[in-house]
C-alpha cells in the first residue's frame, strides 16, 4: 500500500487501516463480502458519527 510511504512524506504519526485481502494486486484479489461494512461500522465508533 501506499500509506508507508504517504507517512514519511506527513512527518506525522500515522496508522495504515484497511480490510484485509487475499491476493491484493493479483489477478484474483478476494475479500469477505461483511467486510466492508465491519470497517465502516468501525470507523463510525471510531470518529464518532
């Protein structure tokens, strides 16, 4: 991903978040179909909206 080197680039503390993949970049990535809505469920608690 790009967020190692996004964080460099800040000069910030950083945390790089995201569903996990298998096979990300491949011809055949897969992911849970709930995931998505996991991480946005996450997200929500989270920043508090």
């Amino acid at each position: 991903t790009v967020g190692p080197l996004i964080a460099t680039k800040l000069g910030v503390s950083t945390i790089d978040v995201g569903n996990a993949q298998l096979g990300m970049h491949s011809a055949r990535e897969m992911a849970g179909s709930l995931d998505h809505g996991m991480m946005i469920k996450v997200f929500t608690e989270l920043f508090g909206e």
